[in-house]
C-alpha cells in the first residue's frame, strides 16, 4: 500500500487519515471529489501550478484523472456527495473560484460506512 506522503513524522490524525483513505481503496471506495454531485468550482490553473510542482510533480493528464474527473453514478455504488468522507482530498480555497475548501476526515464519516455497507450487502 502506497502511502503517499504520509512518513513516521506525519502527526497522528493526518496519518489515520491517510491509512484509512487508502484501505478505503482497497475496500472499493473511489474520491469523493470525482463525485458528480460535489459541483467543486475547480481554480484548475491554481491546482495544475500546485501539483505540477513537487512533491507531486503530476502530468495534466494524472491530474485531470485524480482530482477532476467525474465517475458515471450509473455506475457505482456510492451514497450522495459526502463532504465529510475521507476519501475526499484536501481541496485548500486557492484550489477553488468560490473560495471554499475541504479537509479529509481523520475516520470513516458516515457516508463512506454506508457506502461500504452497501459495497459488501
Ligand atoms: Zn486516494
């Protein structure tokens, strides 16, 4: 499991929240960014000069796919936009026109639990 940027010397609540993001994965949950109802006013120049440069140092191409791509609904299992989820990205208000942000849960919200609920029913 790839970890990302998550070291011995990340505090404890980030790491949580990246471990759990990515067992997320492993359980099948996809971001929650993608989700079409997230209706996020993307800054797409600010998020392609932030993650173009390090530590990322993304293609478009990845960036594109990772945070602005949207997942056909008609497709997935999954509860409405949950802005709660951890395994949405943190989005600092830079990243979007209307200035709003979001941070990832350090846990399971309640929305990524029914998700995996319905996933494993
Ligand atoms: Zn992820």
């Amino acid at each position: 499991m790839n970890l990302g940027w998550a070291t011995l010397e990340t505090p404890d609540k980030d790491f949580s929240s990246v471990v759990i993001h990515e067992f997320g994965h492993a359980l099948g949950l996809l971001h929650e960014h993608n989700h079409p109802e997230a209706l996020i006013q993307w800054n797409k120049p600010a998020v392609y000069a932030d993650l173009e440069g390090p530590p990322n140092k993304w293609p478009r191409a990845e960036i594109d796919a990772n945070v602005f791509a949207k997942f056909d609904l008609s497709k997935v299992i999954i509860t409405d936009f949950d802005k709660a989820s951890v395994m949405i990205y943190t989005i600092p208000s830079n990243w979007t026109l209307d200035g709003k942000s979001f941070m990832p849960s350090w846990k399971l919200s309640a929305g990524d639990t029914e998700t995996i609920k319905r996933l494993y029913s």
